[in-house]
C-alpha cells in the first residue's frame, strides 16, 4: 500500500486527497482541449495520455473540447484531424465539445461582471495597452476608461457585440489590479472586436473571447473537476480563479504539469505549421514531421507512443526526452508485431552460374520468429538475385565477412553461394557478380560442416517487384532546435532520401497502408498511402539497430 502511494505522481495525489475530502463528490471530469489551429503533435499525446488516462484510471470521464476561440487560425480540417488522431491513441471521448458553443453563456456571463463593476470597456489600442502594463519591476498605469460607469460599459459592451466598432477600436477588459505583481491580474483583456467568420458560428459574433476569460468558463460549464495543462499556464491560475471567483460558479481545480520536450524537433502547432507553409515538408503528415499523423504515416504504433508516455512519466518540471528513447520503445513494439520480408535497396545482379535456366523454387520462410503465430510463407528463389550492393566488396577489410570474390556466404533460406566471377563496366564499377550454389545446402547448413560467416537477404530477380523507399532521418541537425536563433536555420539537409529502384520479395505487394514490416537486416518499414498497385512506396520507420546498425549505415 505504502509502495503503491509512493509511486502515485503529484496529479493523481491531488485526485486522491479530493476524493476523501469530497471536494467534487468523488468525480472526475477532465477535457482535453485542442485549438483547432494545427494538427496534434507528440506534445499533444502527452497531455492527451494524461487528461485521458487520469479519467479511465479513476472511473471517471473526459471530454474532448475544441478551444476554438480564434476565429483567423481555426479550421475545421484541424477539427477532424484532431478527432482521427485522438482515435487513433486508442481514446474514446465522452463528450465532445466546442468553446464556440458556449459563447452566449461567455456573453451573459461578461455582462454580469460589468453589472458588478468587475470589467469595463476600454478604448485603448492594443499597443497602449501592453505599453500601460508595466513590467515585473514597475506596476502598471490605471486606463482612463477605467471608470466609466456600468450602463455606459453595458451600452458600449452591446454594441460592440453588434458589429458597430471597428476591430481593435476596444476591448472588454476585467477591473482587477494594475500594480498586482503577476502581471497577468493586470486588467486583462477579455473581449477583442474581430470581425471574422468562425468556423462553427459563421457571422454570429465579431467579438471574441480571450483564453484566459474564455478557457475556465468552458471547464466550469462542462463540470470539468480537474482541468489539466502544461506548466506555462501556472501563471494563468491567479486570473482562471478570480473568474471563477467573482461570477460565483462551479469552480473547477486547474493543476499544471510539464510538457513533452523531444529533442531534434519542435513542439509547436505554429513552428510546425512553417514547415508545412514554407514546403520544409509535404504537408502536416510528411513522415519526418512530429505530428501524430506524420509519425502514424511513418509506422509508428499508438502503443509505442503509449508506452513512452508512461516512461516520460508526469512530473512539475520541464526537461527535455530524448528522440532516441522514443524509438528503442517502438523497436522494441515493431519488433514483436512485424512480419519479416526481404527486400534489396541498392541492388546488385548475381547469376548463379550451376542453378538451373527457367526453375524457380518456392522455399519456406518464418514470417516473425517472434510469434509463432505468423507463421510462414513462400519465397521464390531462381538462377538470377539481386543481393545488396554494399554486401560484395571486391578487396574486402579485415572485419568484412560479407560476400568477396571465392568467398562462401549463406543466402537467408536458401543456399550457400561462392563468388567466382565479378563483372565490371568500363568505368570499374561492379555490375554484376557470377556465382555458384551448392544444392547440399538448401536450408542454410552444410551437411559436411562446414560454416559460413555472414547471411545475406536477397530477392529472386525474376520474381522481383520494384518499390520506391524513402529513408527518414532527423528533420534538425541539432538536438535543440527551439533554443536556436531561427529554428529554421538547423534544418538536418539530408532528413529525405529517396531510392527509386529497389527490389521486393512479391508478397510485399499485398501488404495494407501502414502495416508495420520488418525488412530483414534492414529496418521497419510500412506502405506509404501514396502507393499505387504498380508503384510501391515504402517508408523506413525506424532502421534495426546494434549489429546491423554498422551494416545498414554503409548501404545508405
Ligand atoms: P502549440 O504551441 O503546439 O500550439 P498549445 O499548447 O498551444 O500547443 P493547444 O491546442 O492549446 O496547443 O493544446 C491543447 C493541450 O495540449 C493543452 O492542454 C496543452 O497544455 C497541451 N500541450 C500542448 N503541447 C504540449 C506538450 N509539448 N506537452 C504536454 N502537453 C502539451
Ligand atoms: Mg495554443
């Protein structure tokens, strides 16, 4: 029991100590709440494994709220690719919510601080007003219009509502304290005239709510018990309790944690979306992005972004995980749930000079020796393969057991071959190597013995179906992007390559979009939905890694 309580984290202490006091009658509420401004990120799993994950954990239930405040950023593509990603972590909302449904209630409720001489309008500019707030070191100047009276503030507050005003021309500000030392309680702005067309309300308003008025009203509308988020609305708090406060209504328990820092990328809807409006990437699901459909694209599995989330763990201070972290987790997922296939990147032709002309034999192969429920499947193998280029070295190295001219290697499944002819063009490339089998060894033993150092993968020439692969790598070249001067100057050059002419073991062709594979020696990889029936494309996940992470380095 002790251990138990020990291990519980600072959020679920809280929970515990409200429901033997009963502060919310032993329920939970939490939302997540998304703006529709961008499309999720791994950030976004963190909070979204927290908000969800604290509802299931005590019976409870979370909603997922579209903040949709700001009608210039929002739009309704986001919404829907919010929900399918939400899905997709494998969560299951109880209610789902818009901020813009309540804004009659926001409106009602304003109207209520005026009558109470808690908010006011004021006619200062935007600029006048952040230049009247003071600093950390200096109070802040009262406005003028701090003083109107509430049926003037009333009047001007229906007008505005109205459309009478011009945007920027005034704001609804709350009456608190300008000399406060958080400068948040510096009479905060409330309502901004925008006349812009909202994706759910359309022309209703042209006044909108700001955050920090609009955000505790939601919670408090929906009964949300506990509204979590990241730390830097701890500063928020102040200003979400006096809301609350002053309107006298159910007053729900903000409580912070830290964010997802990953290292080489940025966290950010905004930042992210420069990628994608600059063309840095194809689009908000480009596999190389941090978004979650980026990386459902790329082959990653809710589970492994799952798992990794409990290892991040929930704590009050921020720091920054590591990416690498994040792909051992999904090796170590891929690799219990992959099915193997062998497929060749950089090809290179070998004739095996004693197999038979036109025979091709079906041999067997285990489809993940993980799971013996995969079972297996048949692979063709004939006179002409193509094997990796980079498993051939004509003068090898010392440490290079690979295929080298009258060496003996083991094809995976199939035969010993030996080298005993390499074909050159005229520039002294290597185009083509002759070799010889020995039928003894179908399997991969010899029945005298006699061993072999390395194994190589390799694909039936005749048999083989072309793909286009797309090898990933970091999209920044350093680990902190965001504490760069311009994040968009340490972009990773090489994060794409694309190989046009690889060749695939045929029972690549029917394999789904996004079903996780393992390419023997090679790596994970999954379908790209771009793919046709007679253009294959596969994305490259993850590369395998310790023992043939050196080999698969030298055939990039
Ligand atoms: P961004 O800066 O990427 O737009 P945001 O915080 O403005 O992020 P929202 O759509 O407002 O994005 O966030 C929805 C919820 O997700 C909020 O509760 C926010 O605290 C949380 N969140 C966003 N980024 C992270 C992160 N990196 N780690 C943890 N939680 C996050
Ligand atoms: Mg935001």
């Amino acid at each position: 029991m002790t251990e138990q309580k020990i291990k519980r984290h600072f959020i679920q202490r809280i929970i515990d100590e409200d429901n033997l006091t009963g502060k919310f009658d032993n329920k939970v509420l939490t939302r997540f709440p998304p703006e529709p401004n961008g499309y999720l990120h791994i950030g976004h799993a963190k909070a979204i494994c927290v908000d969800f994950g604290i509802a299931e954990e005590y019976g409870g239930q979370c909603n997922l709220r579209f903040d949709d405040t700001n009608p210039t950023a929002e739009e309704e593509e986001y919404v829907n690719a919010i929900k399918e990603d939400v899905k997709w972590l494998g969560y299951h909302w109880d209610n789902l919510c818009f901020a813009s449904d309540y804004f009659q209630q926001m409106y009602d409720y304003a109207v209520q601080l005026i009558k109470q001489g808690d908010a006011y309008i004021c006619d200062l500019t935007a600029d006048e007003i952040r230049n009247t707030r003071g600093s950390l070191k200096e109070p802040g100047n009262e406005s003028p219009y701090r003083n109107r009276s509430d049926d003037k503030n009333l009047d001007l507050f229906n007008r505005m509502a109205k459309g009478e005003f011009p945007d920027g021309s005034r704001t609804l500000r709350a009456k608190i304290d300008m000399t406060h030392p958080n400068l948040n309680m510096r009479d905060p702005v409330m309502y901004r005239i925008m006349h812009a067309v909202h994706h759910n309300t359309g022309n209703t308003w042209c006044i909108y709510p700001m955050y920090d008025w609009a955000h505790g009203l939601e919670d408090s509308i929906e009964g949300i018990t506990h509204s979590l988020c990241s730390l830097e609305f701890e500063d928020h708090r102040p200003l979400y309790d006096w809301f609350l406060d002053r309107l006298d209504v159910f007053h729900p328990q903000q409580i912070e944690f830290a964010r997802l820092n990953l290292s080489y990328t940025v966290l950010s809807k905004r930042k992210l979306k420069k990628l994608v409006d600059g063309d840095v990437v194809n689009g908000w699901d480009d596999p190389r992005m941090p978004t979650l459909s980026g990386m459902r694209r790329r082959g990653f599995t809710p589970e492994s972004i799952r798992k990794f989330m409990d290892e991040v763990g929930v704590a009050k201070r921020d720091n920054v995980m590591e990416i690498t972290k994040l792909e051992s987790i999904l090796r170590h997922d891929l690799n219990k749930r992959s099915q193997r296939r062998m497929a060749v990147l950089n090809p290179l032709k070998v004739i095996i000079t004693n197999y038979p002309k036109g025979q091709i034999e079906e041999l067997k192969a285990v489809n993940n020796p993980e799971n013996d429920k995969a079972g297996t499947r048949q692979i063709p193998f004939s006179k002409e393969i193509y094997i990796e280029k980079d498993d051939f070295m004509e003068d090898p190295p010392k440490k290079f057991f690979r295929l080298a001219p009258g060496r003996e290697v083991r094809l995976r499944y199939a035969y010993f071959i030996q080298c005993t002819k390499v074909i050159k063009d005229d520039d002294g490339n290597v185009v083509e190597l002759h070799c010889t089998y020995d039928p003894e060894t179908k399997g991969g033993s010899a029945p005298d013995g006699r061993k072999v150092k390395a194994t190589l993968h390799w694909v039936s020439a005749e048999k083989a179906i072309h793909a286009e692969v797309r090898l990933y790598d970091r999209l920044f070249a350093k680990p902190k992007p965001d504490s760069e001067e311009n994040f968009l100057d340490v972009l990773n050059p090489d994060s794409l390559k694309i190989l046009e002419n690889c060749k695939c073991e045929p029972s690549l062709q029917n394999v789904g979009i996004g079903e996780q594979i393992q390419f023997e020696r090679l790596g994970y990889f999954c379908k790209d939905p771009d793919s046709s029936n007679d253009h294959l494309i596969f994305n490259r996940t993850v590369p395998l890694r310790d023992t043939w992470a050196k080999i698969e380095k030298q055939i990039n």
